[in-house]
C-alpha cells in the first residue's frame, strides 16, 4: 500500500490568475498523487523517482480566486492526508481575491532562516522553541488568526555539517563515522534524512501544508564556508568525500526545495524536469545536471522571480553564483548579476514593493563590513603573500564572505538598489531580506542627495531575521554590538586604511536592534504602504508562543 512519506508542502500559489497552486508531495512508492480540493479543484501527477524515493509536484487548477479551500492528497486513489484523527486544521489553499488591481488587499510576507530541527515534542529544547512550531500553534489555537500570504525561508533548511543525535545514530547503521566525513552527510539517501527529520516536525508539516513557502539555500545547506574561495573549493575538491556530498546536496535541493519554487511556466519549460519526469528514474540525469552547475555557476540558474500583486520578489541565488578566482570575485557571475539587473529595472512602475531575498546580509555592523573588505584585498595580494595566505586562513575562521566580501558586487549592488528607488516610477519600499547571522536588525543607507541623480525617494533598508531555530554564543553576540558602536567603527576604519580598501558607497546606519532569538519577520504591504513586525517564540506554561517585540511602519522617507 502506497503511503505518503513526507509533505505536502503548498508552493507556489499564482497572485495573476489567482486560480492555481503548486503541492509538492513525496510517496513510499511509485503512485499517481491527487489534490481534490473541496471546491472541485484539482489537479493529477504521477510520481518521478529518484535514488529510490518518489516524488509529486501537483499542479492545482481551478481554484476560485478570493476563496480559502480545504484540500486532501490521494496517492492511488486512497486519501493520505489529511491523515485519520489529525489535532490540526484542514490544510487550505487561499487564493488573492484580486490580483494586481489597486483595491486588493495587504501582501504578508514572513521571513526567516537558519533552522535546525526541532527535537520531539517530549524532548528537551536548549535553544528555546521553534519559531515555526510556535507560528503553527498560533495559526492551529485560533483559525482566524492573520496567516501569512507566503513564507521565505532564506538558507539553511538543513544542515548538512551540524547533525543531531538522532540522524547520527542513523549514519552509524550505513557507514563507519570515523571515516569522512564522519558525522556529517555523504550522498543523497542521508539529505532525505535530513529532511525526513526536518519536515515530519508535526506542526512544520502541517503549517507547510498551507502556508505557502519560497526557499533559497544558504551554506549549511551543503556546508559551512561552501564558495568563501577558490583556494576552499580546490582544497575541498582534493578530499575524497567532497564530490559525492556537492552533487547530493544540489541534487536534494532541486527536488525539495527548488522545484516548488517554480510557477507551472517554468516548470513545463525546464528541460531537466521533463527529462527526469520522463525517464523511469531519473537519478543519472540529476547527477549529470547538479555535477554541471558545480562546474559551472553558469548552467544554473536557482534564482527566481515571484509577483505578489504590487508586490515584486526577487530570490537571489548568493552562494552558487559566484565568480571566485581573486581577481575577478564576484558574488553573482556576470550573467546572473544581467539578470538581477533586468528583473529589478523591468516594468518600472509596475510594482510598489521591491524585496531581495538573499540568504547574505547586504548591509553588516560597520566594523563587520570593513573587516570583510580588508581581508578580500589581503587575499587579492593588496599587501603581498605573506598577508594573503594569512588573509585566506581568517576568511575561513571568521566565516568573512557576506557581500563585503566581494567589495565591487557590494558596489554595484548598492547602485542598483539606489538606482530603482530615484524617479517617477521609484516604488515605496526598496527591502533587501536576509538571514545567516543569528540574529535581527534593521539597517539604512543614507545616501546624499550630492550624488549623480539624487539620493532616492524610496525607503531602502537591509530586513535581517534569524534564526528560526537556532543559538548564538555570548562573545558572538556581543561582536555585533560593538560592530555597531563608535569604537567599532574606528577599528573599522584602521582596518579600510591598512588594507588601503578607500571608503563604502555610502554610509548607513542601524534603525533596530540587534534581537536575539528565535524569530521571524513579517511584511505587510498595501497600496504603498508597509508596515514590519518581529516576534520570537519563547516557552511558556501553555507552551511555544509568538511574542511580539516590534511593529514599525515604514513609510518613505520617513
């Protein structure tokens, strides 16, 4: 009997049609998945396998616009989910009730990144409840409750290089852990593992069911420092273990997390979906396909577009697109970075909101970003071999590969995002959305209106936001406070005269935070307006709550 082994996992919800949805689902056999919606919706798939697992992405037609409808998946024709006595809501699909027209009603966009697994229920939690536990239990205790309209996760899922307990004991069954990599992942049955833990979380399943979701990995994804260099990825290369884990991991990404970021266009032009949905397995044709994007940034693209009515989101791919050599660094290689560039200028005046969603903040503490600019132009040679080979052992240590990193893209990044928000058809909110370092705050360029074409009119600022789930030692959070500070910022300008880097663009400040914690951010956008608000799971008698700790509005130029 077939049963359904994880998901499903609402996608894609398409904001112009208002009519059609996206469910991923993964079977213990080869089936056909359905999704009868209560309304008469539906839509038909067989399954497509890989290394052994099946897998579903179900596309859902017919769908009313304006409705909230209850859904079931059936695998063969037998109802899997929901699944007999369930304690939680049907899982929905809510539709816009008017996509892209001036009366619709507000966008809510959450965020967030960096989230281990959650131990089980009865088990002890030492960093504090799961932020989307906790958003599950606020969604389950009252149905009415403002959901939000999608879910960016920005990196780190999984985490490929940091396993818990329990899928350890799983490794020591297939292979000798003294052996590399040890305790981390080698290939492709261990990643559904790492998912399998991650997403049979009972209240992540069922808040993935029908929320929407959008996704971008980020280094743990694969393994910390992954593409901080070149001398790493050639050091990497020479190891063994390493090509089987970077294939695996490209691999389980397009299948569990890429794949559902795709509109149904895009999946039915995808020549890879097609070949792998065609072939009786489609594995090999994975392998070569994720082998080709390791060689080459360049035949990937894991970069997307999403519309949310007047609402534009760019998902940014800022870990596999980089040009890595010294003298040519780049966090985007030439052809991704034309296609940012397209995708921000194309139809000016067509949205009111512009969010960039990459896994890497933008803008750091200052002291931060200066130190990651000096250490690029060490490793550049700026101060000859000896500071270079030094300069590369402290970029690996100090994990210094945020977009300061890669001094001209941080440049032309910030030209960009200035460009976009000066003019007659300049949105409201110019937002860039990131995550990786464990903790929130909300920083703003302060352009001068001296420069060529005036400062923008748009509110332009850096929304940082995590973890999910995860901690932060004591001395690293108090790094980030004094990043910030006036001694902080003097360090940082010794260290931008020692390595003779000149200044940043421009300067800017920090208008929140830092918080600490398990977190999550949500956009609210209508018309041109935009409010922000951060909450943390904390534990309490009743159990993992959201608590609020800001609401801000953020309209231009305020």
């Amino acid at each position: 009997m077939t049963g359904l082994r994880l998901g499903p996992l609402l996608r894609y919800v398409d904001w112009e049609s208002g009519s059609r949805a996206t469910v991923w689902v993964e079977a213990t056999r080869p089936c056909t998945a359905e999704v009868r919606c209560a309304d008469g919706a539906g839509g038909v798939s067989p399954t497509f396998a890989v290394q052994g697992h099946h897998y579903a992405l179900v596309v859902v037609r017919g769908l009313a616009p304006g409705s909230t409808t209850p859904y079931e998946v059936l695998l063969d024709g037998r109802r899997v989910w929901p699944p007999e006595g369930s304690r939680f809501p049907p899982s929905t699909i809510t539709t816009p009730a008017v996509p892209q027209a001036e009366e619709a009603g507000p966008v809510r966009v959450a965020f967030g990144s960096c989230r281990w697994a959650a131990p089980p229920a009865q088990g002890h939690d030492p960093i504090g409840p799961d932020a989307l536990d906790a958003l599950a239990a606020r969604l389950t205790e009252d149905p009415e409750a403002v959901r939000p309209d999608v879910l960016l996760l920005l990196g780190d899922q999984v985490y490929a290089d940091e396993t818990s307990a329990a899928t350890q004991r799983r490794l020591a069954v297939r292979r000798d852990l003294d052996e590399a990599p040890g305790v981390e992942v080698a290939d492709y049955e261990e990643y559904t593992q790492l998912y399998d833990e991650s997403w049979r979380d009972p209240e992540v399943r069922w808040l993935l069911s029908t929320v929407p979701s959008c996704m971008i990995f980020d280094d743990h994804d694969v393994i910390d420092d992954w593409n901080t260099s070149a001398a790493w990825v050639r050091d990497m290369r020479r190891t063994p273990w390493w090509q089987e884990r970077i294939v695996s991991g490209l691999m389980s990404y397009w299948v569990y997390q890429h794949l559902g970021n795709l509109s149904p266009e895009a999946l039915e032009a995808d020549p890879v979906y097609a070949a792998v949905r065609a072939a009786p397995d489609g594995t090999e044709i994975l392998r070569g396909h994720a082998a080709a994007a390791d060689a080459d940034p360049s035949r990937a693209r894991w970069s997307y577009r999403r519309v949310f009515g007047r609402v534009r989101l760019l998902m940014v791919d800022s870990r596999a697109a980089r040009t890595l050599e010294e003298q040519e660094r780049s966090m985007l290689h030439d052809e991704e970075e034309r296609w940012l560039r397209d995708e921000v200028l194309a139809d000016p005046g067509s949205y009111d909101h512009l969010l960039i969603g990459t896994s890497l903040p933008w803008l750091l503490p200052p002291l931060i970003h200066e130190a990651e600019t000096w250490n690029a132009a060490l490793c550049r040679g700026g101060r000859g071999e000896r500071w270079a080979r030094l300069g590369e052992k402290v970029r690996r240590a100090a994990d210094l590969e945020h977009w300061a990193a890669f001094p001209e893209s941080f440049r032309r990044l910030s030209e960009l995002l200035r460009d976009v928000g000066r003019g007659p058809d300049a949105p409201a909110t110019v937002c860039v959305l990131s995550g990786d370092v464990h903790h929130a705050y909300i920083a703003e360029p302060q352009w001068s209106d001296a420069v060529p074409g005036g400062a923008p009119t748009a509110h332009v600022l850096q929304l940082t936001c995590s973890p999910v789930h995860n901690s932060v030692p004591g001395y690293i959070r108090a790094g980030f406070r004094f990043g910030w500070s006036r001694a902080g910022r003097w360090l940082g300008r010794a260290l931008a005269l020692h390595g003779r880097t000149g200044s940043p663009p421009m300067p800017w400040r920090k208008t929140g935070g830092p918080w600490f914690g398990n977190q999550l951010m949500t956009l609210t956008l209508h018309g041109r307006k935009a409010a922000l608000t951060l909450v943390q799971a904390r534990a309490t008698p009743a159990g993992a709550q959201l608590v609020p700790v800001l609401e801000r509005s953020l309209a231009p130029n305020e």
